[in-house]
C-alpha cells in the first residue's frame, strides 16, 4: 500500500514537473516468467537481477510497473500454467519471458490465443519466431547467429581448413553445434569430430585426447561455465593446440570463466552484449549492475533489461491495451543498452529483432569486445599462443 | 442380522452410487460454468496427475513392483504421438494407439528385464532401463531431434463424418478428454481391484513365494500388471504432449517425472483406488500455490502481512525461491506422520470421529 | 595407444572418487536395506562445506577432509536419529520417498543460502598435471586418488578389525539374527549411516578442486552411486572401491570408442547386465 503511495506521489511529481509527459500512473501490470528455481537457476538469476534493474528505471521514468513474477521451475507444462495465470487471472498488459526455448516454444501459441504481447528476452531457438505468431516478439538474437560470427571472424582473420565441435546435449548445446556444422560445412571448413556431452561430467581428457589426434585448426564449444572451464583446464593438460578456441556464447561468456586467466585469455566468445559497446546507456547499466548485485554484468540481464524497459514503456503508453501494446511493439523503434531493436519479418521469421552479435576475446581475465569491426577498434589476438 | 447388515451395506453402497454419480456429473458440468481457462488448465493438470498416480498404482500399490522408471512409458507415449503427428502428419487420436502399441513392446522388454529382480534391485533396474531410454532420446537425434525436442505446431481438428467435434483451441476438448481419461484409469483399477487378477496382483505383492506356491503364473501376472499399467501411462503421455504440444528428454523421460508419479500415488495412498485421486488433488493446487507464491499474497489480502513492511518484502523475495523446499518439507512430513498416505489419514479420522459420536 | 591409455588412466582417477562415494552408500545400504537418494545431495552439502572452508578460512580441500569428514558424519548421524530410523519398518517405497523429500530439502536449503551460482574452487593446482608417457594425468585427482586408496583401506581395516566393524558388518549380513545375537542394531545403523554421510562429504571434499558446486549436482552422483553400490554388490566395500573403477573406466573408454553422449548408457548397461547376470553383485553373497 505504501509502495503504491510513495510511487504515486512520485508520478504525479514527475508530470508536474514534466507538463503533459506523463499520464495517470496508474500502476501497468506486466508478467515476468523466468526460472529462478531447478537446474536453469543461476542464469534465471541473472535475467531477474536485469528486471529489478528495468523496474527502477521505470520508475524514475514515471511509469509504474507492476511486475508479477512467475517462476516455471524450467519445466514446459509450469511455464504454461504461469502463463495461463497472468493471462486470464491477473490481466497482464504484456508478458516478459521465459528464460528457455522450450518453455518459449510451449507458451508461444498461449500468447497467441489470449492475445497477451509476449517479449522474449532470451531464449534463442530459431522456431520460436518462425511459427508465423503475430503475438509474440523476440529481442533476443537466434542460436545460428551464435555460431555464425565466431566462425565468420575465424575465416576472416585466420587460415583455418578444420573445426571440431564440442558441445553439451542440451536444446542450446545441440541447435548451436548443428548451426555451427551447417555454417562450417557451407564455408568449406571441414568438421574432423562432432562430441556431444552430457553436462557434468568430472572428466573430458578422454574427449579432448581423441580430438587432439584430430588436430583440428578451430575448436568450437557450446557448454555452461562450469563445464567450461574443465573443458579448457583439460584442454590444456592434453595439450589441445588449435588456431583458435571459440566458445558460442553460455558458459565462455561468463565473467567467472574469464576469472581462470590460466587457460580462458584468449578464448573467444560470442555475446549479445558487452558493456564496452557504443550502444546508449551500456556503461551505465554495467556499472548500476556491478554496485547493486556486486557481480559482473552479462548479456542475459542486460537482454532482461531491455526487454522489460520496452514492454513497460510501451504498455505505459498504450494505457494497458494489449492489442494498442502489440500494435506498438510491430511498428515501434527503441534504442538503448541493446542497440537499436526494432521487430521485423525476415528469412521467415516474424517479429524478430535482427540483433547484431559481438565477439568477445578474454585478456587478463577481462572480456574484451574484438569483432565486428563496426563496434570495436580492438583486434582479434589470433592465433592462440601455444600453452605455457 | 444378516439381513440387516446386507441391507445397510446396499444402501451405503447405493449412496456411494450416488454421490459418485453426482460428482461425475457436476465435473462434466464444470466447463459450462467454469470460463476461467487458469482454472481449467489446474483441473486437466489434475486428471493428467490422477491417470499418471493411478497407472503407476496398479503395478507399484497392488502389484507390489515398485517402479521409479515410469518417465519411460509416458516417455514413448508421449513421442509417438507427436512424431507421428509433426513428421507423418497422423492425427493424435490415431497415433496414440501406436503409443501405446510402442509402450507395450518397450514394457516388455523392460518386464523381461527387470522382473527377474526383486525389492531394490527392482527399483534401481527400472531406473537405469528409463535412464537408458531418455539418454536414448536425447542420442538418437536424426530420429527424436535429441535434447531440442520436438514442437508440436498444429493438431489436426477432428471430425467425424460431417461434423466437426473439435478444433482443439480452447480448454475445454482437454478438459473432458483429462477427465474421460481420469475416469477410465479409475474404473480400471476398481475393475482389477474386484476381479481375480486384482486377488493375484495382491497375493504377489504380498508374499511372491506363497504365491508362487499357490500356482500363480508369477511372471505372467507382473507382466500383465506392467501391461495395464504401462498402456494407461502411455495414455497420460499422449495426453500431455497433445496438451503441452512440446516434448522433449528432459521433461517427458525424467527421473524428476517418474519420482513425481510415485509421490501422487503415495502421497494419496498406496494401494487403494481413491488415493491417487486424493494425491493428485493435494499435490497439484498444492504445488501451483506455492510456486505462484498464494502463501504470501493471501497473507498480504487478508491483512496479517503488510506486503510493504520487512517481512512482506522478505516473504515476496524469498517464499517464491523456497517453493520447492517447503514441498520437500511437506513430504517428509505425510511420509513420517501419515505413512499411509493422505486417503489413509483421512479414513483413520473418519473413524475416529464415528469413534468419538458413538 | 595414447588415447586408451589416456583414457584408462583418467578412468581409474576419476573412478576413485566414485569409489568413495559408492562405499558411502553401499554402508547405508548393507546395514539399513534403505536406497538413499539423498546420498548426492549429502555429498553437495560437503562440497560446500569445503567450498566455504577454502573461500573464507583459507583451508586447502585436501586437508579439509579432516574437518569436513567429522561434521559430516555427526550430520549422517542426526538425520539416521530424526528421520531415517523412523521408517526403518516402513514400506519401501516410503523410504524411498522419505530420502527424495530429504534430499530436496537439502539442496533447496543450500540454494537459499547460496543461491544457485556455480561455485568454482580454484586452487593453485586445479588444472596442474604432469605427464607420464605421453598421457596427462592431474595432480589434483591424483591426491585425492591416494586419499581415497588410503581411506577406503582405513575402513577396510575398521570393519574387519574392530569390535563396532564385525558389529556393523554381522547387521549388514542379517539383521534378525545380529539383534539376536546381542548387537544394538540401532546404533549400528546410526553409525553406518554417519560413515555413509561421512564418506560422500569426502568425496565432494576430493572433487571439489577439479569440479564445480552447485545446489542441484547430488543428483549426478545419486545414480552412479547406486550403479556402483550395485555392481559391487550391496554391502560390500571393497566391492563398491572396485564398482567405482569400472564405472570411471567404462564412462572414459565409452567416451571415446563410442561417444560422449552414448558412455552413461554403457554404464547402465553394464549395471543391467550385472544385474541379470550376477545379481548379487561382482564381490556381494547372495541376499536374493
């Protein structure tokens, strides 16, 4: 009750202040599915921390949000039950969420059917947006585009003829190493070993020893951090030596990967976002980031963030209307941490952000952004030096 | 006497008749007056539960077999129907028999497998054959689509003849194939529990060797056991994935899922034909009130919380993360307190209170 | 030849910190009839102990064992007393459900506490190896191989040498007739259920360096404990020290001869065929 005092008076100061900005702030209500418990926790986390961070913005912005939380648990059928409920029960203006693409794919036609606008910040399964849904909106760039930068850059500053793959049985793990092959096979870069693991596994020295005998000249890897870094510390100890290291994303990308300077300097990874970029408003995210939740800021919150800024704004100004909010979010043009995010049809999908990736190079246990040349002066360091 | 009792117990029965009768009819009713599809959807979760708590019943509570590899039947159910449906466009009512025709062969080599195991070792075999399927279907990924998993983009409409049953766009087909379904599980295991096959099902789970003694085909009755517990399984899995419209290894051949159709049947009670139904009842509003964070919002309405006030906030923050927990908590609890299940307490109450007015 | 020795020797490495979980469990087991569930879970709770040790008192894994083990095996002991003892005569499946509930409890205790982040402990020798004939071979699980050979012979020693080992031993063997024989089956089993505790937390304590920690990872090891405990046959030690080699081994070997997605398959296969074949297990008499 005081909250919603305090944040009127707020408001109301605000458009007085601001004459004829803002409207009656009345409170917009918004859905945020996520998984914040199970085994999808830590990265659902992440994507809360980027809401908590969008809220404030809001309402300093004079557009009060409330944000009910659902958590899936990971599982399909939850997602749908929470989707059910703020749909029908609580009368959400628009849905933020999920985190993953099969709690993604299995609301999407929900959306559909309730004519609720659903904003999906990070999921990156590519049939997400090509089911011809008028509903649902992703900010998030597709798992191909994962793959397809870091072995673009590879052709464009290296030499290399080979590539393995490595990656972790799951929906990201696998659609990603599938990208990967179909991109190599299609630029004449020849797959010498295909290994699918299942995640958490104590050991890989086995794997990587097969796949040194290989020799390949790119070795490319789709796993979570942890899986990560036993991958790259036994990677080491085989001596795998290859042109480059490339890491889609995930694991790779996270600040404690970087942390093991012994084996993650000069990996590259693939990103959605860095703070470094010129995109309005990154450094400051990244920092707010730092001081509130004391830990290194990565895409999927910065994803999170965006994608609930968007759907309050818009759901603010469209007074709650979901069908004015879905008009809003077709035809409307936001430029923020993300860049700029616009939701297009292209190449079969529908309401897709083409989001441009970024590859990432670690130096010293820092993220350094070093590819496309159109974000960064920095260089990628290539080859990889050879292990100490 | 005799007569008295025989006439008491026919009126009772009829009674029961009744009031079954009625309930039936009212949740066949349901979706009339029921617009709100969040409600329907935590009903059909309910049906889904009651048929997974009673399929595993027949084998787990009356034949003794306690199986933790459950996910494999609901698993192949599951997957048959949808490949069937997205890569050979046959339309789930059709491919389910094909589910279950899959899950029948899977069952028996399965059965053949592990039934020659008895108490644990039965247990740890049936999880490590479900264990191999699900690894099976996250591998075999030119077939199944491995840990992608498969979406189901459109389900045909259904017709017959002329006529147009249903388009499958709203809650309401779901509803009443959820409780058709129900039902039928129900009235199997009141069958097997009134036939021979429910006294042979009883006397293996008892005392395999006695009835063994007695002549009883012990290997042919846990398979048929298997068979029927099998086929209703693969009935919940076709349904759930119809439903869900995406299958994939880590949902539809979990442990997690197998675990979960153990806990509806025992939190229930075991053994018994209401009790799944009674699990199911406790377990799914139960879950879903703590996963949608109720506790803390009905604190909050009814005044006792401020939701503003440290506590409110600390109860918003924390009680969502704790869901599972206190879940963990509350079966501890059932298990340590009322070991026969819910159904089981409920019964003992009753008679207490009957104890208690005479 | 590298490659198979490579594999072999990284097999039988990360085999040993099976081993000692599998004996955990397989002392549960032997004394109580009870499949313990929540034996990984309890397992996650010493690596976190380890974890918290390392990162705020500054103590190295290795010797934490000495303080890890301990505590562990008074936590063993306090959940046998409060909840495992109670459903002792219980249907097994109440059991089964009594340790899954238990075991949730636990691991959602530890994400309350430390939220669900990966926490990686990194030593100075985590990703330290040397090399012996071309093969590469980590000196942290080396240590802890040794560790583990040490203790799983400590315990060896207990159960055949002392008065409480031939007690707890004799309870393993026949519950009934120990009773009878004048030994306190109770306490008994609240000791095998300490050790048990006692032994997992160890084992998370061994892999920490090399792994990583996180609310959810017992549930991993719950199974290849149960493949183990099995292969060796339930109740024996040094049948469950063996189990954990051949499950080491045949998941590096399957990883490479066959793939890394197919080599838990080959160890359930195995575990199958143990079962059809030799029921009782490689080392176990007979209890069927």
């Amino acid at each position: 009750m005081r909250v919603n005092r305090i944040g009127w008076l707020l408001a109301l100061g605000l458009s007085l202040a601001v004459p004829g900005s803002a409207q009656a702030p009345k409170p917009v209500k918004i859905g945020a599915i996520n998984s914040t418990s199970g085994a999808e926790a830590p990265i659902g986390e992440t994507i809360n921390n980027g809401y908590i961070l969008a809220l404030e913005d809001l309402k300093k912005k004079g557009i009060n949000v409330e944000l009910i939380r659902e958590d899936d648990t990971g599982k399909p059928q939850i997602s749908m039950s929470a989707m059910e409920k703020l749909a029908t029960r609580d009368s959400v203006a628009g849905v933020v969420g999920p985190y993953t693409s099969a709690c993604a794919n299995a609301i999407s036609r929900l959306a559909e059917k309730y004519r609720v606008p659903l904003l999906v910040p990070v999921a990156s399964k590519e049939d997400i947006t090509r089911q011809g849904l008028t509903w649902l909106f992703r900010l998030s760039a597709t798992t191909d585009d994962y793959a397809a930068i870091l072995i673009d850059m590879a052709l464009k500053v290296g030499k290399p003829k080979s590539i393995a793959i490595i990656n972790e049985n799951t929906d990201f793990g696998t659609s990603a190493a599938k990208s990967a092959k179909a991109f190599s096979e299609s630029h004449g870069l020849k797959v010498v070993a295909e290994e699918a693991y299942a995640k958490g596994s104590p050991d890989y020295r086995s794997t990587l020893t097969k796949i040194k005998g290989q020799n390949p000249d790119l070795v490319f890897m789709v796993s979570y951090v942890a899986d990560g870094i036993l991958l790259m510390r036994q990677a080491r100890e085989v001596g795998l030596q290859p042109q480059a290291f490339l890491g889609a994303g995930a694991g790779f990308g996270n600040p404690a990967f970087a942390k093991e300077t012994d084996i993650s300097n000069n990996v590259f990874s693939s990103t959605q976002w860095t703070e470094e970029v010129t995109w309005p408003g990154a450094k400051e995210f990244a920092k707010r980031y730092r001081e509130k939740f004391n830990k290194e800021p990565v895409y999927h919150a910065a994803n999170a963030y965006a994608s609930l800024m968007i759907m309050g704004e818009t759901a603010a100004k469209a007074g709650g209307d979901r069908e004015k909010i879905r008009a809003a979010l077709d035809s409307g043009k936001w430029n923020g941490i993300m860049g700029e995010v616009k939701f297009q049809d292209y190449d079969g999908y529908t309401n897709q952000n083409k989001h441009p990736m970024l590859v990432e190079q670690i130096r010293n246990g820092k993220f350094e952004t070093v590819w496309p040349a159109t974000f960064t002066k920095n260089k990628p360091f290539y080859p990889f030096p050879k292990w100490k | 006497m005799a007569s008295a009792t025989t006439s008491r117990f026919s009126r009772s029965a009829l009674i029961k008749l009744a009031v079954g009768l009625v309930l039936v009819g009212g949740l066949f009713a349901v979706p009339r007056y029921v617009s709100s599809p969040y409600a329907l959807h935590i009903m059909i979760l309910i049906f889904l539960s009651t048929i997974m708590g009673e399929s595993w019943n027949i084998l787990g509570g009356y034949t003794g077999q306690y199986s933790v590899g459950h996910a494999a039947y609901f698993g192949v159910g599951a997957y048959t129907t949808v490949m069937l449906m997205q890569f050979r466009q046959v339309p789930p009512w059709i491919g389910v028999w094909a589910g279950i025709a899959a899950v029948l062969v899977v069952a028996l080599i399965i059965g053949s497998i592990c039934f020659r195991l008895r108490g644990p070792y039965f247990v740890l075999a049936s999880i490590a054959v479900a264990e191999i399927m699900r690894l099976s279907a996250t591998n075999l990924d030119k077939f199944t689509k491995g840990a992608e998993g498969i979406l189901a983009t459109e389900i045909p409409v259904f017709i017959i003849g002329e006529h147009v049953v249903t388009d499958f766009l709203t809650k309401v087909p779901f509803y009443y194939i959820g409780l058709s379904l129900a039902l039928l599980t129900i009235a199997v295991t009141w069958a097997v529990q009134h036939s021979k096959l429910g006294y042979y099902f009883q006397a293996i789970r008892e005392d395999q060797d006695a009835a063994h003694s007695l002549g009883i085909n012990i290997p042919l009755y846990k398979n048929i056991g298997l068979a029927i517990s099998a086929t209703l399984t693969a009935l919940a899995g076709s349904f759930y994935a119809i439903y869900v419209g995406f299958v994939d290894p880590s949902t539809v051949l979990s442990l997690d899922l197998s675990v979960q159709i153990v806990l509806v049947c025992i939190i229930g009670g075991i053994g018994t034909i209401y009790g799944p139904v009674v699990g199911a009842l406790a377990l799914v509003p139960l879950s879903e009130a703590l996963r949608s964070n109720a506790i803390a919002e009905g604190l909050f309405k009814s005044g006792i919380v401020d939701p503003a006030s440290a506590t409110g906030t600390f109860l918003k923050e924390n009680l969502a993360h704790a869901h599972v927990l206190i879940y963990g908590i509350l079966v501890v609890l059932v298990i340590l307190f009322m070991p026969e299940g819910l159904l089981g307490f409920l019964r003992k109450l009753g008679a207490r209170l009957k104890q208690g007015r005479a | 030849m590298t490659i198979f020795l490579q594999s072999l020797i990284s097999g039988i490495l990360v085999g040993g910190v099976y081993a000692l979980i599998g004996i955990g469990l397989t002392l549960v087991f032997g004394v109580m009839r009870i499949i313990n569930f929540a034996h990984g879970d309890i397992m996650m709770v010493g690596m976190y102990l380890t974890y918290m040790l390392f990162s705020m008192v500054g103590i190295d894994p290795f010797l934490s064992v000495l303080i890890t083990f301990p505590l562990m095996y008074l936590l063993g002991v306090f959940l046998q007393k409060v909840l495992i003892n109670r459903v002792l005569d219980a249907l097994p499946q109440n059991q089964i459900l009594l340790t899954i509930g238990l075991g949730l409890i636990m691991s959602n205790t530890m994400m309350l506490a430390f939220t669900s982040d990966y926490k990686i402990l990194s030593t100075t020798y985590s990703s330290s190896s040397f090399s012996v004939g071309g093969s590469s071979i980590s000196q942290p699980l080396t240590i802890s191989f040794l560790i583990t050979a040490a203790i799983t012979g400590g315990l060896y020693w207990f159960l055949v040498k002392t008065n409480t080992g031939q007690a707890i031993r004799a309870t393993a063997q026949d519950r009934e007739a120990a009773q009878l024989m004048g030994i306190n089956v109770k306490r008994m089993s609240g000791i095998a259920f300490g050790l048990g505790a006692g032994l997992a937390g160890t084992a998370g304590a061994l892999i920490a360096p090399t792994y990583y920690i996180f609310p959810q990872v017992g549930s991993v090891f719950t199974l290849k404990a149960f493949v183990i405990t099995v292969l060796g046959g339930m109740g024996s030690v040094v049948g469950a020290a063996i189990g954990g080699i051949i499950v080491g081994v045949s998941e590096s070997m399957g990883a490479v001869y066959i793939s890394s997605g197919w080599k838990d398959v080959v160890v359930y296969v195995i575990f199958l065929l143990v079962l059809l074949f030799k029921p009782a297990g490689l080392l176990g008499k007979s209890r069927m």
